[in-house]
C-alpha cells in the first residue's frame, strides 16, 4: 500500500474521489469542488484495502462522491463496500482517446480523470446494485448464455461431421431431429480401431457426448432461474409471451438502473425501444433505436415475435398497419415500445434488490 502527495483540504466541505479499478490493485485520486487535487492513494483489493481507502477519504472531508471505473467488474467489491458503508457512488467511463493522447496514461491519471469525469456531471449513473434477485439472475443467465453458445458449436460440429462421414454411416445416423441424431451418435461403440470409420465414430460419440452435457447443464440452470423469477415479478411472467428467461433479463436490467426504471419513457430509451426520428424531406418516420441495454431489447423482441404468431390482439394489429403501409421492422419496432410500456409497472412491483 502506497500514498502520495499530501492532504491540502481536510476541512473542504464535499471531496469527490475517482477511483482506477483493478484486480489487485485501486488507485484513487481526491479533488475538492475547486477541482483543486487533495491526494492520492493505491491500496489492494483486500478488505483491509478498502478500510484504508474509505478512512483516508473520510479524512479529507465530511461529505464525498465516489466516481468509479469499472463498477462492474474489478470495482464490484469496491462499490459494494462503499454502499454498505453509506457513500455515493457513481459510475464514469473511461477516458477517451483523445484525453490520453494529450495527457498520457497512468493509473492516477485515469483515477483523476474519474474524479473530474464526476465533477464535470458526466457520470454515466449509478452502477448495478450487485446484491439480491438481479444480481443471482445475472450470474445464471451469463452461465446459461455460455452453456447455450457451447451447445450450439457442439450441434454444428456433429453435423460437419455426419456431413463427411461414410455413406452407410451416415445413412444410419443423418436422420430424424438434433434430439435423435444426437442420441444415436451418442451410443456408437467406435471400438479400438485407427481406420477412419473407427475415428469417425470416435469423434461422433463425443461431440454428442458434449452436447447432452451441456443440455443437462442448461437444464439445471433453468431451475433456479424459473424459481428465482416465480418469487421476483409473478405478475410478469403472468403475460403473454414473457417467460423464465425474457424475465430475468428484463429483471437484471431493472436491477441494475433503478433511477432509470422510474420514469417509463426512462425504461423505455434503456431497453433501446425508444422511437428516434428518421425524417428527411417530405418523409416522417422513425426508425430503431440500436443504443440502450441489448439483453432487455432482445427479450421485448422476443415477447413481440412471441405475440405476432400467437396472440390474436397483435396479429390484428399487425395486419392493420401492414395494410398502412409499414415494413416489418417498423411494425416490430411499434410493438416493442408498447411492450416496454406494458410491463414496466409490474417491473416496479418486482423484488429486484
């Protein structure tokens, strides 16, 4: 643990201290409302690391704003510890290129930069809570997500594989659903062979192997989630269209933005279904809003495809303003945003913390 420079203001009335997060390291940089710099600080990742941090803070002055990078990953524990002792903590991006070009890099560099990013008003808002039903659902869903992408390379192998094998064997084995091919390839006893029938086997069996496992393996994923979503928002998995999966990422993303999910158009531009004006001339529409938090979008995308098939009331809807007019996507674009605007009351019911 190191310190430089000295404390200059311990009587100033508000500090801000951005803070540069690492795995093993935090370095931090004080500043009063002046922008006058009051220290520096790095300690380690421990949590007699994070006491020090937050004692010298709290030796600069009574009232203080916290502007971390990274709140998310290495600085998780961090803003963690800091709300738990009662702080203010604020999320900052990163400095731009252009700032490092002309100042250079460093890890005090970057942590003052935070600190005047926070001073400036640029905070990019308050970081996820990391605690309670959206935290829980974050961590299995990203395992999910993983297990499904993994399963699916496993799925395109076997087939590239049944693809190129010989034609008896795959006479036998090329037929019926995934399911199926995957439990016949999955059974195969290559024997010890080293001719290329054997190997093909070989490598049959275990790429089906693989993705039975994997399918287990997002089985059981998808238990804690259904119950974790059951207890959170029964109201919202009680729509149409909205299941275990849509849920916690629309749970994950109402946890982590509190401020934002109180107003609705708020949730609305933060699932990035907020219409953006694409007028030119005598045009006048909107178009897509590709800004905004991709897992949520993608989930109201799936409600709205969901609903187009099977939902009477939407294919109605659907085919007046195909008769208006309207592409797919604007019409897409149109259910998405009513979506957003249906559920987000019962996201505000929903224990997310």
């Amino acid at each position: 643990m190191t310190s430089t420079g000295t404390t200059t203001a311990q009587s100033a009335n508000d500090v801000i201290v951005g803070v540069d997060t690492h795995k093993d390291v935090h370095v931090a940089v004080a500043i009063d409302r002046l922008g006058r710099r009051l220290g520096d600080l790095s300690v380690p990742t421990t949590g007699a690391g994070l006491k020090t941090l937050l004692a010298w803070a709290r030796a600069l002055g009574p009232a203080r704003q916290w502007g971390l990078e990274g709140p998310g990953s290495y600085g998780a524990g961090l803003t963690r510890y800091l709300r738990q002792q009662g702080e203010a903590v604020l999320e900052v991006s990163r400095p731009g290129r252009r700032l490092r070009r002309e100042r250079g890099k460093s890890d005090q560099l970057d942590a003052e930069a935070a600190a005047r990013a926070l001073l400036a008003g640029e905070s990019s808002g308050s970081p996820r809570q990391g605690i309670g039903a959206s935290e829980a659902l974050r961590q299995l869903r990203a395992a999910r997500r993983s297990a499904i992408k993994a399963r699916t390379q496993a799925a395109n192998l076997l087939q590239a594989l049944l693809v190129t094998a010989p034609a008896d064997l795959r006479a036998n084995l090329d037929t019926g659903t995934l399911r199926e091919r995957v439990t016949r390839c999955a059974a195969l006893r290559p024997g010890r062979g080293t001719d290329a029938s054997t190997a093909t086997k070989t490598a049959l069996r275990s790429a089906a192997r693989r993705w039975q496992h994997l399918d287990a393996e997002i089985r059981d994923l998808d238990e804690p989630i259904k119950v974790i979503t059951a207890e959170a928002a029964p109201q919202l998995l009680a729509q149409f269209g909205v299941g275990p999966d849509v849920a916690a990422a629309l749970l994950i993303t109402a946890g982590g933005h509190q401020e934002r999910l109180l107003a609705e158009p708020g949730f609305a531009a933060l699932c990035g279904v907020s219409p953006l004006p694409a007028s030119s001339g005598k045009t006048r529409r909107h178009r897509l809003n590709r800004g905004g938090d991709r897992q949520a979008n993608s989930a109201l995308h799936t409600v709205a495809v969901v609903r187009m098939r099977s939902d009477p009331r939407t294919r109605q809807y659907v085919e007046r303003r195909t008769r208006e007019g309207l592409a797919r996507t604007e019409i897409l674009r149109c259910l998405k945003r009513y979506i957003a605007r249906e559920l987000h009351p019962l996201l505000l019911l929903a224990r997310t913390g």
